[in-house]
C-alpha cells in the first residue's frame, strides 16, 4: 500500500521514513499493546452496507447535495470559517477564495498540482438514508453519543495531513469507486507530545513520520468502513477519488485517550468553536464512563489533566454545571470526588 502511495505522491511526504508499518493482518503485538493502553481499541474495518438503512447513496446523489450546498452557502459566513460550514481546501491549505465547484471537476479530472477538496459538508441526503455506525461494531464496542454527519469531498491526489479529530472516536465510509490510504498511529504520551511540537504546522506527516511509534497502514475502499479510535493521529491520501461519509461516537473506553489529548495540550491552537467540541466529548465520555461505574478510569482520566479541565470548567459555566452533574450521578461520589475536582478549584455556581 506503501508502494502505492510513493507511485502517485512521490516521496516528499515521508512515508518511507515511518518505522515499522504494519497492516491490521500483520500488526505485531508491541503495535496492538500501544493502541488498546491507550484508546479505545485497535483501528477496525467493518462492514459498509450496514451503515446505511436505506442503502448507500449513489455518487451522482452526492455530487447534486453537493451543488446544491455550494449554492446556498453563505459567502459572508464562509469568509470564516465555522464547523457548520464547508472548508475548501487548495494545494494543501484552506483557502476560501477558491471556487468549490473546481473540486467537483477534479473528480472526473484530477489535477496533481492543484488538488482541492472539501471537508465538512452537511448533506441532506446522508441523514435521509439512515447513516448509522454499523451495528457490528458492537463486537468491539458500545458506540455511544453517535452524532456530526458529514461529508468530504477528495478527487484523486488529495492529501490530508496528520491530525487528530478532536477526541471522538469516528466511522468514516468511502462512496462510489474511491479508494483511499490511511496512516494511523495511537494516542500514546510520546506520540501527542510529538504531535504538539508541529501543532498548527503545515508538513506534519514528513515531520513528524520517522518518530512516531505503532504506525498502521489501512486501505479503505466502498465496501469498508473504518473505525478511528478516539485521539488517534491519521493521515489519509485518496488513490482514487470520491465522497467520504463520516460520523462521530464515543465509547466507554475512549475517555483516557481524550484526557491525554487536552493534557497534552492539542486543544489550544483550535478555533474556539473546535475547541469547544473537545471539552463536550470529554463531559460526554465522563458521563458514560461513570454510568457504567468505571470510577478509577474516571478519576484517572480527570486527574490526568486536571489543570486543563479545572481551567476550562472556570470559564465555562454551562461545561462545569454539566460536569459537576455528571460527577453526581452516584450518591457516593458527591461525597468524595466531587468536592475534591470542584469545590476547591472552581467558582460556586
Ligand atoms: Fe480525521
């Protein structure tokens, strides 16, 4: 898969530096520990068909929703960017001075040199059909919280550098006749500490490639969904073009893996908005994670980054009542935890 990828991106991006790949068949267990220590469970692929009720869209579908969207956007709004609005994304940067529809157009004509793509488009038509996590992941998993449908559009050659989706586990499913490559690495301590040296940066993946640890090397086409675990780096690089769908979840197990995100910092140099998202997956996760009575995970999640959530809980007052709910679900914690988090490093409400 490697070899695919240095055929049609050359070797600019690094992927021949990255120490010991492997693919899910061939993972070793040193590779397996570091995932399932630190989220909530080794990358998987499942099934793509069961995620959609009424089956899947047909490409054409997708590229009218898309139209569509790109009509009716908001010029003013799409000056600024906001998680509820499409991003254009030129030559590897957003850039909202480029004509969307050109993306379109490279999906029947690529363009090597001048690759765009769109990240985050709300479709209609997504919702319409019933997208769903497939029920079979519940082998591994309960997914919980699933919400945030959206859609990215990559023609052939688009590039998505490393980066981590804001502490979420995720489902991502290519429609059509896409083809994509994924590099994946676990939330480990050493691999976030890294990931914060580039924070912000553009090259992260030829940066950052030779000293990251537990690298997995996946191949997704419209047959498979994909499952991202909570806090996971990830890189993607589209072999063939098409529509990815994705959805976000989390999962009593992802909570330690977005401690160790905000611990480390990789929340600060997001919009306020994206930032935001983190801290509510976080309050989502701890709910579940002390609804099924795994208080030492909990306790040690929060302990984890606790200056950073002791902060955010001061200037966020709807963040820290809902957390301070959560914390209060059992009888027993309003006695010991709760006062030793709260009373003493937040505001009274
Ligand atoms: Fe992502």
């Amino acid at each position: 898969m490697l070899q695919d990828v240095l055929h049609e991106f050359g070797p600019s991006f690094g992927v021949l530096s990255i120490p010991d790949p492997s693919t899910l068949e061939s993972m070793p267990e040193k590779n397996r520990s570091l995932w399932l220590s630190t989220t909530s469970s080794v990358p998987s692929l499942l099934d793509a068909s069961q995620s959609w009720r009424g089956g899947a869209p047909r490409v054409r579908e997708l590229v009218m929703d898309t139209l569509q969207k790109i009509e009716s956007s908001d010029s003013a709004t799409a000056a600024h960017h906001s998680e509820s609005q499409f991003c254009v994304n030129f030559q590897g940067e957003v850039d909202e001075t480029v004509d969307p529809r050109v993306v379109i157009s490279q999906l029947v004509d690529a363009d090597h040199n001048k690759t765009a793509f769109l990240t985050g488009l709300r479709l209609s038509i997504v919702d319409d059909l019933g997208f769903r996590v497939p029920p079979d992941i519940c082998r591994l998993f309960e997914p919980f919280s699933e919400s945030n449908n959206q859609v990215n559009l990559t023609p052939k050659y688009s590039f998505v550098d490393l980066h981590i989706d804001y502490g979420a586990d995720g489902l991502s499913i290519p429609v059509g006749d896409s083809r994509k490559i994924w590099l994946l690495w676990p939330p480990t301590s050493s691999n976030l500490r890294a990931m914060k040296t580039v924070d912000g940066q553009r090259g992260r993946l030829a940066r950052l490639a030779p000293q990251l640890e537990g690298c997995v090397v996946v191949e997704t086409t419209s047959a498979q969904a994909i499952h991202i675990p909570a806090a996971s780096l990830h890189a993607t690089f589209t072999l063939q073009g098409g529509f990815l769908v994705t959805r976000d979840f989390t999962t009593s197990n992802s909570l330690m893996a977005i401690s160790t995100l905000l611990s480390n910092g990789l929340d600060e140099n997001l919009p306020p908005e994206a930032r935001t998202v983190c801290f509510e997956w976080f309050e989502r996760c701890l709910d579940i994670s002390i609804t099924h009575r795994k208080i030492s995970e909990a306790v040690s999640a929060w302990l984890r980054a606790e200056t950073k959530l002791a902060s955010w809980a001061y200037s966020q007052r709807a963040w820290r009542v809902s957390v301070r709910r959560v914390f209060c679900q059992p009888l027993y914690l309003n006695t010991f935890v709760f006062p030793l988090f709260f009373s003493t490093t937040t505001p009274s409400l």
